[in-house]
C-alpha cells in the first residue's frame, strides 16, 4: 500500500499544480448548482397571449381583464381580427389566442353557452397541453364568478380549442428540429476545436506555422471541413426525421440551409475559441462538453425561457442555440420566413461573427 499511496499523494501535488484543473473542479459544481438549480423547471408561466375582442362588451372586457391579471399569461397582443391573430401565433409572438365572438354578451343574457375559441400554438407539445388546461380553468373560473355576481343562471361559456402547427401534440415534432441543432452543435464544436489542439499537442502546429502557410489558410484548411461535415449533419439528421418519424416539413429548405451556414460560423467560432486556451485533448473535450451542456439547458430547448429568472433570461441572448432551435422549429413546423424570423437571424448573425472575429484574433495572437 505504500506504493498506492505515494501515487495517490503525488497525483493530488499534480492537481494542485495544474491551477486549470482546481478551478474547474471549485468553481464547476457551483455555476452549475446555480444555473440550473434556477433553469430546471417545467412549470409553464408567462404564456405569450393574444386576444381578439369582437364582441367588446362589458362582459367580454371583464373576460379580457382575467387573462391580462392572471400570472400564467402575459397578454402582449389584442389584434382586431382573427386573421391577424392567426399571424401572432404563425410568428411566434404568441403562443395563446383567445377569440371572444360578436354577440357574446347578448347570448350569455339569453340564458345561452357561447362559445370561446382557444387556438394552440401545437409546436411545443407540452405546453400546449398545459396553456389549453390553463386557458379553459380560467375561462370557466371568470364566467363562475360573472354568473353569481349578476345572479344569472345562464351555462358558462364553452372553449373552443384549435392546436395549429401540431394539432396530435406530438412530442416527437417538438422534439426533433431541435435535436438536429444540439448534434450540430456538439460534433462541429468538439471536434473543430480538437483538430487544432491536436495539431499543438504533438508539436505540428508549430511546424505548421513555420512554413509559408498563412493563419488564414490553416484556419480554413482546418475548419472548413468540418463546416460541410456539419452541413451534411443538418440534411440528414433531418431527413432522418422526415423520414423515419414522419416530420412534416413545410418550410423552405433552402432558407434553413442559408441559415445554417450562419449557425456553423457560430459553432466552429466556439470550437475554435476553446482552442486557443486549451493546451489538451482531454482539456479541450472537458470545456467544450461543458459549454455544450450549458447552451442545451439555456436554450429553451428542454426548459422554457420565460420561466427562469431574468438574469438567466439576459444570459440565453447569447446563446446561439437559443436562436438556431426556433429558426429550425419555424421552419420546418411553421413554414416561417426569412421576415417572420428576422429578430432571430439578426442576433445569431451579430452574435456569430462576434464569437467568430474574437476566436480568430486569439488563434492568431497565439500562433504569432
């Protein structure tokens, strides 16, 4: 045992002097208790609402009021017609739509049940079941109330449910699109960064440098590649999904696939990034798989945005999955175009060339 021990004593003095390694094994467990001790919920809140009051009556006003005081949803909206609300929830702006009709408030006073229609984004199953079950209790509640108030014996009003864009409420249509931007995201970033980390660690980098090749050629040579590979990922992860799970698409393809090469510049920007403060492998695996794990719990993907807290919510915007998962999501569920989705394609362009220009003049800095 004296063997074991001597090794296991020098393993600990080589722990200690690695100061990378003492940081990630104190300060890991903490950012990672934090965010998702904060991020990890299911609970559906601040729901995205939009309201068409056709009728507007005082009965129809104190309906309308219900939703806008209630912490489940945030009415943002009140289009005049349901065409435009239609486009409310075909954007993304609202995930929730009430139409109270003409003539409400007089068949309510005729001792009649009016009906409310409810449409549904379908898009992420999950919380179009919970907004539906949400938005009729509510309902139902509000009218309680206005019958025993006004002493009428008159039914309550009855929900009319529309799920738009997923109206089975599969999960699996939720859950693929944005499956293809995680695998995306976790191939191109690892092994574009372990390309070039390898390339240091047994020295060829540096021999690399030393002939008449450029930084810009090595740095092309060595992640374009991995863009068309990434490239090819998109189209098949997503043909797989057509294909095998039977996932409509009803956007345009060339469309997703011109913002994917956005995306990609984006994600060997990260790959590249970490290599220019990595001297390992294994390191270089470590800080991208944790980079990785944090994008997938801040980008909505698993856990709504709108439920973690603020400060959480301000560190999402610089999450390029956040923004690739519902270009992705529009695309293919939605038909969305380049307009609908111009907030999205505006950050993730503004945040990759950011990400990309950074990584590059480090890479360059440090070869120099």
């Amino acid at each position: 045992m004296k063997v074991v021990l001597s090794l296991i004593a020098k393993e600990f003095r080589q722990i200690r002097r690695e100061k990378m390694m003492l940081r990630v094994i104190i300060g890991m467990p903490v950012i990672m208790l934090i965010v998702l001790g904060s991020a990890l919920t299911t609970d559906v809140q601040h729901l995205a609402t939009a309201i068409t009051d056709l009728d507007q009556s005082p009965l129809s006003r104190t309906i309308t009021e219900s939703f806008v005081h209630s912490e489940l949803f945030d009415v943002l909206q009140y289009p005049a017609t349901p065409d435009a609300l239609e486009t409310a929830l075909q954007s993304g702006t609202a995930s929730v739509a009430i139409i109270i009709p003409r003539g409400f408030a007089r068949r309510v006073s005729r001792n009649e049940s009016p009906e409310i229609a409810i449409w549904i984004d379908g898009v992420d199953s999950n919380a179009g079941l919970i907004a539906g079950g949400y938005a009729a209790n509510l309902l139902a509640r509000t009218s309680r109330d206005i019958m025993v108030n006004a002493s009428s014996q008159s039914p309550p009003p009855e929900p009319r449910f529309k799920i738009l864009y997923n109206p089975e409420l599969e999960s699996r249509m939720y859950m693929i699109p944005g499956i293809v931007a995680v695998v995306v995201l976790m191939i191109t970033s690892v092994f574009s960064s372990m390309s070039i980390v390898r390339e240091r660690e047994v020295g060829t980098l540096e021999q690399l440098m030393v002939t008449p090749i450029k930084a810009w050629e090595l740095l092309l040579g060595k992640l374009l590649p991995f863009m068309i590979i990434g490239f090819l990922e998109i189209v098949f992860t997503l043909l797989l999904g057509v294909v095998l799970f039977s996932v409509p698409f009803e956007g345009s393809i060339v469309l997703l696939l011109a913002l994917s090469i956005i995306y990609l510049l984006t994600t060997l920007g990260v790959g590249l990034f970490v290599s220019t403060f990595t001297s390992t492998q294994q390191q270089t695996m470590f800080f991208t798989w944790f980079f990785n794990l944090f994008a997938l719990i801040m980008s909505g993907f698993l856990f709504p945005i709108a439920n973690m807290p603020i400060l959480l919510q301000r560190i999402t915007l610089v999450n390029p999955l956040r923004y690739f998962i519902t270009i992705i999501r529009e695309i293919v569920l939605k038909g969305a175009t380049w307009h609908d989705l111009l907030p999205q394609i505006s950050a993730m362009f503004a945040l990759g060339s950011a990400l990309f220009l950074i990584a590059v003049l480090r890479f360059n800095k440090r070869v120099e």
